[in-house]
C-alpha cells in the first residue's frame, strides 16, 4: 500500500530551501517507493490563491486533504509562517484535513523562532482536524550542510511518535462502524 504524501510550501521564492528541507523530511521519514509525493510550491500559484472561488486552489485544497501524511513548510516571517500558507490553509473548512498526519515545519535565520512550527503552525493544524505527530520542525537556513542530518533526526523522532500511535489504534475498537 502507497502513502499518499503532500509537501506544501509557502514560500515566496519557488524551489527555495524551504521546499528542499520538507522533501528531504519526507525522504528521511518514509521508505523509499513506499509513497507518492505531491509538490505544491505556492509560489506558482501567487496569481490564484487569493481569488475566490478558484477552481485551481479548490482541486490543490482538495488533493492535500487526500493525503495521508502532509508536510506544511514556510520561512519564518515575523515570528510565524507566510501569507501564502495562511491563505492556503484559510481555504479548509472546520475539520477540513481531519484524519491527515501533518507536521508543520518552518526555517529561519536562526534559532529565535524555533519555537514557531510548534506554537503557531501546528495549533491552527489541529483546528482544520490534522493529527500532528509531535513538535514541529525548525530548521536553521545556515545548516543545509546539515541537512540530512538533521532531518534524519527529526524523521526518527516522528516515526517513533507514529509507531506509538499506531499501536495505540490497533486496541482502539470500532472508528465511524468500522471494525478493525
């Protein structure tokens, strides 16, 4: 069975950082071959985000909300993430990404934020229904020599919280009528 994974970034600068940091999460925290990867650079999608309805931004809202797992990555701005993601994430309905594993993930300059996936990213996660796997991802700019390093290390940590979650759901009975 394939995982269905989403990578959304909200940076301004298409293929930036930010999106290679979330695509090596993604490749540190899942086998290889065992999931199929959707890209959604906000970047290029400036001229439809903020136009309601778009037809565009409703089938992207919608595949993320498909996804198993997602990874919702932005620079840091004043202290928290970008416009391009808040606008993106304002789309969802309540409980819009119900069921979806997301980590919110956020780079910076330095350490001053580090707080920020955690405390600003990953609350407003929750409200649309996301399940987050613990402490979001905060990674400074002027590592990516690190980079796998410390990716490798984030992955190891939400894969152990995943592996504890699941074995919690394999005791947990009867979901909506569904037997296990």
């Amino acid at each position: 069975m394939t995982v269905n994974v989403s990578v959304v970034v909200g940076n301004p600068k298409p293929a930036s950082r930010t999106l290679k940091v979330a695509t090596a999460l993604v490749e540190h925290l899942l086998d290889p071959g065992s999931f199929d990867l959707t890209l959604i650079d906000l970047a290029d999608h400036e001229a439809d985000i903020f136009a309601w309805p778009s037809e565009k931004m409703a089938a992207l809202n919608a595949s993320v909300a498909e996804s198993d797992l997602a990874v919702f990555a932005s620079p840091t701005y004043k202290a928290t993430y970008t416009g391009l993601l808040k606008a993106f994430l304002d789309r969802y309905p309540a409980n819009g990404l119900a069921g979806v594993v997301a980590i919110p993930l956020l780079t910076g300059a330095d350490q001053t934020h580090s707080m920020g996936p955690t405390h600003s990213l990953a609350p407003l996660l929750a409200e649309l229904g996301a399940i987050v796997p613990g402490r979001g991802l905060y990674f400074v700019a002027s590592q990516m020599d690190r980079l796998d390093e410390l990716v490798s290390a984030a992955a190891a940590e939400y894969r152990g919280n995943l592996s504890r979650l699941a074995r919690v759901a394999a005791h947990a009975g009867t979901v909506e009528g569904v037997s296990r």
